[in-house]
C-alpha cells in the first residue's frame, strides 16, 4: 500500500490540497488524475522538493512556498526516509546506481540512502543520481527527520538532553539538522552521556556537511560570490569549503565577505571537526600519511591527532597539501575556543568561573567565543602585580593553564592563528611586512617595528611578547630550532611545565656552544634585541626589579636605559660605601644576568652600537656580531674609529677594567684559566688575578694572548686602571697635574699618566701604595715593550729597523728593550731615545725592572745580596758595591751585564744631565762611586764648618767695648 500510495503524490492524505496551488505556481506537472507518465508523479514531489530547499538559499523569496506546503513536504520526505523507493524521483535516477555501489544493501531503514550518500563523489556515480541524492541531504539539513536513521538512533538522546523542547524557537529551526548536532554535541562535551549509535550517526552527518557545501543554505546564500570567482569547480570532497577557508584566512588578495565568514564559522561549529578529523575529509586525505608517520601513537579518531599534525608543522614529516588544509582549519577554530574539544573539556569550568561563559552552543555579546581564550590566558599568566597578590580562585586550574600553553604554542607557528593579533595589525602587517612571508617572519617584523605601530597593534604585539618572555616556549619554531642545545645544556628547566623565563636565559648562556645552530643563534639574538625595547620583555628582569625600577628610575621604560638607570644607581652606592644599596638584593642579581648578557653583542646596546655603525661597516664589516667579536674589532681598531664610537669604546672600556666579568671576551677565553688560578678572587679582582699567574706553566696560551692585551689596554691610561687609580690617587694630581688638565674626558692619555709616576718612581718620590703599582707595571713592561704605549709610540720605526727579530718572536722576554739599550747609540729618534734614557733610569732604581739583568744576576743576588729589601735602588747598589769589590767573584754574565749597564747610564748622564737637585740626588745615590761621592760633600762641609768657627766673621769686625757691654 505504501508503495502505490507514495507512486502518486495524490493519493497523500492532504497534499493535495495544501500544496495544489504552489505546484501550479511553481509549474511542477500535471494533477489530472489520468495522466500518462507515471513517472511524472514522483517529479512533482521533486520539483516541490528542489523549489523548497532553493527557497532557503536565496536572497529574496520570489515565489515562496506556503508555510502548510512546506510541512508537508518535508512530511512526505520524514514518511519516504525508511525506504528509498518511496522516493520515486530518486529511486529512478538512481537504480543503476544502486545496483553499482549498493547491491548487498538491504532496503529499509535508511540503509540504502546512507550507501548511496557515501558514494555519492564516486567518479562513477551518475550526475542525475548525485543531484538526486544532494536534494535529499538539504532537505534533511531543513529536517533531521527525513534520515530515517538518524531519527531513530537519537530519538531518546534528543528528549534525555531536551534538544526539541525549546518553546523560544520556531519548529522549523528545531528540526533543522544544525540545531540537533549543535544540542547534542553541546552535551558531548559537557560529559553528558550521549548514546554511541547516535554518535556515530551524529560523526556521518558532520561529515557530510564538510564534503559538500551546498548542504549548509547559509554558505551557499551568503558566499555565491566567493564561490563564483574563487572556487568553481572543487564541488567535491570539501575543496570548495576548504577554497572558502583559504580566502577567509587570508591566503589571497581578495577578503571574505563578513557574512560569509559568520556562515563559514557556524558551519565549522556544527560539524565539530576539531572533535575528529576524519569529519574535514579533505584534511583526512592531506594528512593521511603524515599521521600514519607522526601520530600513529594516537588512537584514530582522538582530538589529539590535530594537536599531533600541528606539532609538526612546519617539519620535515609535515606534506605541503596537509599543511595548508590543517591552516586552513585551525584558523576558524582558533577562533572559537569552543570548538578545541581538549581545551573546552579542561577549561569550560575555569571559563565559567573566571570570564562569565555560556554553555557550548550559546553565545553571549559581552563575551563572544574569540574573548573567551584572551580571557583564559591573561589570568593563566597573572602574575603579582605591584604589591597586590593574585587571589587563588583568579588563577586558572593546572589542567587548563596546560591547554592554554599549547594553544600559545600552536599560535606562535602562524600570525593568522592568533585572531587579536590578525585583527587589530592588519594594517601594520600590510605596511610593514607585508614581504615578510615565511614562517614566523610576521610576528618578528611586527615585533621589530615595534614603536612604529599604532597603539592598538603595539599592545596586542606588546603583550604577546611579554608573554614569550615568561615562557619562550610558545615560539615553537625557536624551540624546534634549539632542540639540539635544549638537550645537551637546558633539559632540566625545559622539562618544568612552568617555565619562568629559566630556558630562555639557559639558552643565551649557551649561546656558543657547539650543539648551537644558526636558526637557534638568530632567533635567541633576536629574543634579545626585542627584549631591549621594554624591560616588561624580560620576564625574570621585570620580576625581579619592577618594585626598584618605580622607585628609581620611574617613566623609563627601554630595557636597557632601566638596566644603565639601575647599575649607576648600584655603582654609586658602592662608590660612595652607602650604608644600604638603593637597588634591592633580587635585583642587583638580576641585574648582574642582564648585564652580561648584554656584553656579548654590541647590537643589546644601543648607546654603542648606534654611534659606531659606520664604523663597523668600514673597520669590521665581515665580523659576527655574536660572543663580543664586534666589540673586539672594534677595540683592536680603537685609533681608527669615529670620534664618537671612539668615546663609547673608552667608557666602555673604562666599565670592563673596572669589572672585568663584564668583559664577554675575556671570561670566555680565559674560563678555564679562571677556575684554575682565580676561583677564591672577588669578580672585581679577577683580571688581576690572570695578571699574576700570567707567566704560569699551566696558563693556556690564548688565555696569557687575552691577559695581554688588556694589559696593553690599562696602561695606555691610568683611567683603565682601577686598582692603580685607587693606589695612585693622591699622586697623580701632585706629579701629573699639567697632564691631567690636557686630557679629554672620553680618549686616551697614551700612557702619559704612567710615564710621569714611572720617572717619580725613579726618584723614589711616591707614596707606598702607589710605588708598588708602578713597580708592578714596570716589572710586565720591562718584558713585553708593548705594554708601554709611549715607547711603542715613539719607538715602533726604530724597532721595526734595529730589533725586527726580537720583535718578531711570539713570546716577548724583554728582548726588544734590550736591543734599544744596546742600540742606544744608533737610535736617530730623538723622542725614542729619551724613552730609552727613561728605561735606564728606571731600571737603575730597581733590578725588578730590568729582566735581562736581573736573569743574569739572580744567583749573585742570592748569594751577596740576600739581607737587602728590594726596592729604592738598594739591590743595585749592592751588585755595584759587589762590582767593586775585588774580593767578591760575580758571575760573568752578571759581570758583563752590570759592566754594560754602567757604561750606558754613563752615556746617559752625559746625554741627558740632571734638571733639577732631585735628579742629582737620583744620579748620587745610584751612582757607583756613591759612598765616596757622600764622603767628599760631608767633608767639605765640616772644613767649611771649622773654618767659619776658627775665623769668625770678616766682613764686619766688632770692638772689645761693645762685646764686654
């Protein structure tokens, strides 16, 4: 019966007569009762059937079906579900079909409807039948009833969960087949027990919406623009909705219509893809084996297989086709936090709590669901915030602050994923980076740009990056890239999930090890130079400092003027030996990290690196800036430099000898060396330390090689001297003072400072302290020639002609002194042989100075001079007197040398007489003949002493009277 009823439409009870009127409008056939093609009644039904579900896709409703029709429509539709032979149209266009891919498909319960719609982009499916079968889906998006199989299967689910019961809402949109799936799996995701039948048919039905967009009137009404001009013919397996998703994100020049968009992301709301991939079926085929490879840990079907192909993004597993379609669909659900089921699962109570949501599938104006996540994340990393602690029940639960995490990861691949971001720097994207293409370049430009952009993108860029700062593992591309030095050198901090900005400073302190890559390299550079435009970038410096940095250097807000704010307020206090610092303990720590870091590239300082640019460019421009070798060259070439730069180096230079850790150079070369010798020294203390043991066996020689040159560095000014500054301060203004009013404040006195207290020290004329500083410089001086700046200024032409193999040999033992001593004569420089003649003089006051004699002399020292202090010319003089003597033997090389020494202060005297009493006096008493000398004088003047006693006055008598008187 039901068979020749559903043969002919008129047999239905009250068709007919509701729907006889539009089937003459519509012009669908016939309704003579004996009309010849029998066929033609089961084409009335579906020409009613198309006009109805082309009603919901147009616009403007130019012939509208009345409302009893319609029901009526979908009613016939409902009664023909069970068996598709009642539906005559489709039973006709499909029996070969039928027979083709369903012919071991029993009829009856919707089963073969179900076979025919899996097949349905079969290559050998019929057109007719395909068009047949894509009506009969519409009209089972307008009426979930019309699947007979779905009906049945979530019946009881349906009235459990009080998915029909909405009085609020028309009946249409009740039955409408979004509405039950967004009820249903609103349900699901609450952890409401949902029945696994009507699951299944639930996962067929999602699926369907994603393969073919023309079952969802929304897209097909709002998007037939972006369809006709982007997406024609990719009618199949999803690839027009993906074409719609690629634009909306996007990938091409021409945007989304609103609307469009809206309808795209109601869309992806009720399929649910993120729930289970295998619903997006071109994302399912893309990926296939890239899932097979990197995810096949993961149970088929689990939400975590999206999480999985989005941790490889971007690696060598990922394909180019899963790579776009995988974007292309997290772009719309990165827009919903709904629609991330883990997410939703871990967080909906949080969510609830802390930012006022609504259920699943219900909206809220005052937080729609792209604010939710905002919402989530800002009390995930809520920190303390001056002076007031965060209240307990604001922080998010551990479970969902690990889910928000790995959102952050996931949006840190892709600018687009990140919908605040997208939103608010669309212009500046477009302005600024718009060349900027490859992965991540985006969020760099943004963040390099900083300043530049207007104040809506500057916060939201701001924020991002304070948030990096915290925890660096949200750039999952750095980290990938640092996999290898994570491993070796940062595992332990990189394990806690709480990551307080320890792996990014772990990272930066292994910046040149060896397991170190370049992408890793530019990209922890590039963290650091972000870092210098607010000091809120560095986590750990702005927790550490926030409370000293509102006290002491308020309205300041680059990194690194806080960072120089904060240390000359800590120096000052020391200077000063303040009773308390001003800067608190956690911060001078902090402080110290900081300011090492910064040393290692001179682009982390911008007061330097700025100033000296074009000068890197001319002097340097093949040098990494990394591991301080740029500040090294431009050290190395500190006489050619600008006139400004040469001022940055000078104080930089003056900051270093000061505190030599802060010297990257030097605590890299000589790290070893520093656990060697140096292990109980002050940090301050350190340098002079590696001076001591500079001659030690076990020195390394790169370390001495970098020793040495900071050493030369010191002695071209007394400035660059800490501790000779210190010993010296009372005797440089005394001795030196026409030096110190010539000088400028930020060059160099090429030594002159040091050659004044070396001719005092001579005369024996300075204080304690100060004397065994100069002794000090004199003794390292009188070995390598190139730590006295105004001999090699004044001899380098004379050395270079007269002691070129001395001054060729790798190690210097005072060799090319020895050569200007003996060349004396030869020397045509009148300013290098005064420098010699000052060599001789100052050797003449101490053996210590003179290495070459004191090596040939050192066992006649033992042995004839143990009982005298060294110092003041007092050993000298007692070789002199050895000399003398014909009972004491000398050495013969000790013999020779002593005998060359006083030939050549002999010249000396003669070439360049005293100037003064003082340096008669040096001349005296360093004299061989100085015990005679002294006798003569005190002799004259006891004769003259008697003489005057014995003989009176002469020049004016006195008479006896006036004595008696």
């Amino acid at each position: 019966m039901t068979s020749i009823i559903f043969s002919d439409y008129r047999l239905i009870c009250g068709f007919m007569d509701k729907c006889k009127e539009d089937i003459n409008t519509l012009r669908c056939g016939s309704i003579n009762v004996g009309h010849k093609d029998v066929h033609s009644q089961g084409e009335v039904i579906a020409c009613l059937e198309k006009a109805l579900v082309r009603e919901a896709e147009q616009q403007d409703h130019v012939r509208p079906i009345k409302e009893e029709c319609q029901k009526s429509i979908l009613r016939v539709a409902e009664l023909s579900s069970d068996d598709f032979h009642l539906d005559r149209h489709l039973y006709f266009s499909c029996r070969e079909d039928r027979e083709r891919f369903c012919q071991n498909t029993q009829a009856g319960e919707g089963k073969v409807y179900k076979c025919l719609f899996n097949h349905k982009f079969e290559e050998a499916m019929s057109e007719k039948c395909r068009d047949a079968l894509t009506t009969r889906q519409k009209l089972i998006s307008q009426d979930y009833k019309v699947s007979y199989s779905l009906a049945k299967a979530c019946k009881l689910d349906l009235r459990r969960h009080r998915c029909s019961l909405d009085t609020n809402l028309p009946r249409a949109r009740e039955a409408r087949l979004s509405y039950l799936l967004l009820c249903l799996e609103a349900s699901v995701h609450r952890g409401r027990p949902v029945s696994g039948e009507c699951q299944g048919e639930m996962l067929d039905y999602r699926r369907m919406l994603m393969e073919d967009f023309s079952l969802s009137p929304e897209i097909v009404l709002h998007c037939r623009t972006e369809i006709e001009a982007h997406c024609s013919g990719l009618h199949r397996k999803g690839r027009t909705l993906h074409c719609l998703m690629r634009i909306g994100r996007g990938d091409r020049s021409t945007a989304v219509d609103s609307v469009c968009q809206s309808a795209l992301q109601t869309l992806i709301q009720s399929a649910d893809p993120g729930a289970d991939y295998r619903i997006d079926r071109a994302l399912n085929e893309a990926c296939e084996s890239v899932i097979q490879t990197a995810c096949k840990h993961i149970r088929t079907g689990d939400p975590m297989i999206l999480s999985c192909l989005m941790e490889h993004l971007y690696t060598e597993k990922m394909v180019e086709d899963c790579e776009h379609r995988l974007l292309e669909l997290q772009y719309f659900i990165s827009r919903d936090w709904k629609l991330d089921p883990i997410l939703y699962k871990k967080c909906q109570g949080d969510a609830a709590r802390l930012c006022h949501t609504h259920g699943w599938n219900e909206t809220s104006e005052l937080m729609p669901p792209g604010a939710v996540f905002s919402c989530l994340y800002r009390h995930a990393y809520r920190t303390e915030e001056q002076g007031r602690r965060v209240n307990p029940g604001e922080q998010l639960s551990r479970d969902c602050k690990v889910e928000v995490q790995r959102i952050l990861h996931q949006r840190a691949l892709d600018v687009k994923l990140d919908p605040e971001l997208q939103k608010r720097c669309m212009t500046d994207l477009g302005k600024w980076c718009s060349e900027k293409t490859d992965t991540g370049q985006e969020l760099e430009c943004l963040q390099d740009h900083l300043e530049d952009l207007v104040s809506a993108c500057r916060e939201v860029v701001g924020n991002l990056t304070e948030l990096e700062s915290e925890d660096i593992q949200i750039d999952a591309l750095l980290i990938r890239a640092c996999e290898p030095v994570i491993q070796a050198h940062c595992h332990d901090v990189a394990d806690n999930q709480i990551d307080t900005g320890d792996l990014m400073e772990c990272l930066v302190q292994n910046k040149h090890q060896k397991e170190m890559n370049d992408k890793c390299s530019v990209g922890v550079t590039h963290f650091q130079l972000i870092q210098m435009k607010d000091f809120r970038f560095s986590y750990k410096f702005k927790m550490s400092c926030k409370e000293d940095v509102l006290r002491l250097c308020p309205n300041i807000k680059k990194k690194v003027d806080v960072v120089i704010c904060l240390s000359t307020t800590v120096r000052n206090d020391t200077l000063q030996d303040a009773r308390e610092q001003r800067v608190s303990l956690k911060c001078r720590k902090q402080l110290r990290v900081e300011e090492l870091e910064m040393s290692e590239d001179i682009r982390l300082e911008p007061e330097l690196y700025d100033p000296c640019k074009s000068d890197i460019s001319r002097l340097c421009p093949n040098v990494n800036f990394g591991n301080a070798q740029m500040i090294e060259c431009l050290k190395e070439q500190k006489k050619q430099l600008s006139q400004r730069c040469h001022q940055r180096i000078f104080r930089l230079q003056e900051v270093e000898m000061s505190d030599p850790e802060l010297d990257y150079q030097l605590m890299r070369v000589c790290k070893q060396m520093i656990k060697r010798f140096c292990t109980e020294a002050d940090a301050r203390n350190v340098l002079q330390c590696l001076k001591q043991n500079k001659n030690s066996e076990l020195m390394d020689p790169k370390c001495k090689q970098m020793i040495t040159k900071r050493q030369i560095t010191q002695n071209t000014d007394y400035r660059l001297n800490p501790v000779l500054r210190k010993a010296c301060r009372a005797d440089i203004p005394k001795f030196c003072q026409s030096i110190l009013n010539k000088a400028s404040e930020d060059s160099e006195l090429e030594g002159q400072v040091i050659a004044c207290l070396k001719l005092k020290y001579a005369d024996q004329r300075l204080s304690p302290d100060c004397e065994d500083q100069i002794r000090v410089i004199l003794q390292e001086s009188a070995l390598d020639y190139r730590l006295d700046p105004q001999l090699q200024m004044h001899c380098s032409e004379e050395i270079s002609r007269l002691c070129v193999e001395e001054a060729a040999a790798q190690e210097q033992t005072g060799q090319v002194e020895e050569c200007l001593k003996v060349n004396l004569l030869k020397i045509k420089q009148e300013a290098c042989k005064k420098e010699v003649l000052n060599m001789l003089k100052e050797s003449k006051a101490d053996i210590f100075v003179d290495p070459v004699l004191h090596t040939a002399c050192a066992l006649d020292l033992k042995h004839h001079c143990a009982a005298i202090t060294p110092g003041r010319g007092r050993q000298m003089s007692c070789l002199m007197e050895a000399l003398q003597d014909k009972r004491v033997r000398l050495q013969p090389e000790c013999k020779k040398r002593l005998q060359d020494r006083i030939d050549m202060w002999g010249y000396a005297a003669k070439v360049a007489p005293a100037e003064g009493f003082s340096d008669l006096a040096v001349q005296v008493m360093t004299s061989p003949s100085k015990n005679y000398i002294l006798f003569m004088i005190a002799l004259s003047v006891c004769v003259l002493f008697l003489v005057g006693l014995l003989c009176g006055r002469i020049t004016k008598r006195v008479t006896r009277e006036l004595k008696d008187r």
